[in-house]
C-alpha cells in the first residue's frame, strides 16, 4: 500500500482488482484514513467475489458447478448477474461475460495455432449465452447453466458494480469530499459544489491527457486497448473481445461513459468500443443522461453534445 499526500489531499493506493486502485481524500476527509483502511478491506473481499482468477472466487466456484446442478449464490452475485442478463438482451448480445471461454482462448493466443480460425473460435462460443443461463430467486438465489460452453467472466461489469458499493459505503461513513479510481472506474463525491477534474488518457500515449473534464457525483469509465494488448504480424489485438466477431478489439482506442450508475457506465463503456452508430445511438436513447467520448488514436471520433459543456 502507497500513501502519498499534498496540500488538499491524500491518496492511498494498492494493487487490487488486477489494476491499481486509488482511494483520494480531500480536505477535511484527510483525517479519516481509518475509513479509506476499511473501504480497501471491503474492496478485497469483492475481488475474491468477482475474480475470475482466483481459484476459490464465488465466481469460480459457479463456473465449476452450474452446469451440473443449481448452484446457491449471494445476493450481491444474483444482482450483478441479473444485471449483466439485462444488458446482455439490451445490447443483442454485444455485452456478453458468458463468453469466459473464448476470453480465455485469447489471454494466451500465441501459443495457439488456430490464432485466427473463426471456426475454431466458434467450438467456444456455441450456447455461450444468458438464452442457457437461469436465474433463480424463489427460495435464497441460484444460479443454473444449461451449455457446456458457458463460463462467465465479469471483468466488463464487475469494477462498475464494486465502485458503486464502496461509493456508498464511503458515504454511509461519513465520507464528503473524495475520488474513488479503481484503474478506469472512477468516482469523484463531494457534498459541496467542488468539481474535480478527471483526465482521459490519449489511446497512443496512456500518460498523457488527451481531454480534461469536470465533474461530480457521477461515475466515469473508460474502456481502452492500451492497458493490455499483443502484436501480431504488425497489428495491435487488445484484452477486449468483440463477441460478434469472436476477434480482439483492434488498434489503440477507448470509449469513456459518463452516467449516475457505475455499474452501467462499466458495461457500457466497453461496449461502445466496438458497436455501430445504431447500437450507440439506441444505448444514448435508452440510457437518459448518459455522455459518451470514443477516440481512435489521438483523434475524437465521437463526443455526446451535453458533454462538450464539461470539457476544460
């Protein structure tokens, strides 16, 4: 854990969540660092909820067993399942954690041979969908898979849902005045009128920032492929996989949202990587208030009209 501290405020800051996770008090706020101690302890035990790296994860745990039987799951996994279910069928399919599978496939892709056989690919994803996933809350929560191909990965949506929860215990402690950045899901509370302003990295210089905006109260996330990527014959593949075309996001971009619900921003964010104008303009639709910047290497290919006002 890093401390560092200036004028105004103090950051604490610790490698969690497979990112880096800064927790910023301001003003007054300085001297609760008992309460920041606390929101990290929380932060923890959420990963080990969510991950779907580590072994013994809750999440884990369904993916090992779903399949065979009604697996007994928390309330708080139920809710964000539920969620993602929803977003799954709001986008057509084009936020889809049930391809944890052909995720996987492409962590390690050059080691495979069948690198680029869309074919292949589809051995990962035949019945990945939440069509043969079943929710249910009747008596406590379970959850059941009927695919052998479906293994959920929440790393598009679980940031969003962990942000929203400490941002609220940050505030139920007494908390006014601070950022809470879990490494592209931010969010910046102030009780006051403070705005604080948030930089978006340019996608081909991730230390440089390429738009500055002010904000508050609200939650930002940016989805990019800068933070993790491999070259291939000259061309740049991200983490991020587009379940439409079975293929890495390609070249150096990133989609920043704007929305009251961190858990929508997270999800979305990654979404509007990849979709067309249609889907874009259906999600600005549907999702009132929400703001969107897309940049495609040191360009803004695409900005929300109300957002432009924020912009320093």
């Amino acid at each position: 854990m890093h401390i560092s501290q200036r004028k105004n405020s103090i950051s604490i800051s610790e490698c969690l969540l497979g990112t880096i996770v800064t927790i910023s008090l301001y003003n007054k706020d300085q001297k609760k660092l008992d309460i920041a101690f606390e929101l990290f302890r929380l932060i923890v035990e959420y990963e080990k909820r969510f991950s779907f790296f580590i072994k013994d994860s809750e999440l884990s745990n369904i993916n090992r067993l779903a399949l065979l039987s009604e697996t007994k799951v928390s309330e708080d996994m139920f809710t964000l399942l539920k969620i993602s279910k929803d977003i799954f069928y709001m986008t057509d399919g084009l936020f889809n954690p049930t391809i944890g599978k052909l995720i996987n496939f492409w962590s390690i892709p050059r080691y495979s041979k069948n690198l680029f056989k869309r074919e292949y690919l589809k051995t990962y994803t035949i019945g990945a969908s939440f069509d043969n996933v079943e929710l249910k809350d009747e008596d406590g929560f379970a959850v059941r898979f009927y695919s052998k191909n479906i293994s959920i990965n929440l790393g598009g949506i679980a940031k969003g849902f962990i942000l929203k929860k400490i941002v609220e215990a940050a505030i139920s402690m007494g908390l006014g005045e601070f950022i809470i950045d879990l490494g592209g899901d931010l969010y910046p509370f102030s009780i006051s009128d403070r705005l604080y302003k948030i930089g978006i990295p340019n996608p081909i210089a991730k230390n440089e920032v390429m738009i500055a905006i002010k904000m508050n109260n609200s939650a930002i996330a940016t989805s990019g492929t800068y933070e993790r990527f491999f070259c291939y014959k000259n061309r740049i593949f991200s983490h991020i996989i587009n379940p439409e075309t079975l293929f890495p996001v390609g070249g150096f971009c990133s989609s920043t949202v704007i929305y009251k619900d961190p858990i929508i921003a997270d999800a979305l964010a990654t979404v509007l990587l990849f979709c067309d104008k249609n889907m874009r303009k259906l999600i600005i639709e549907e999702f009132k208030g929400i703001e969107v910047i897309i940049l495609k290497n040191n360009h803004i290919n695409f900005i929300s009209d109300n957002l432009r006002d924020l912009i320093e």
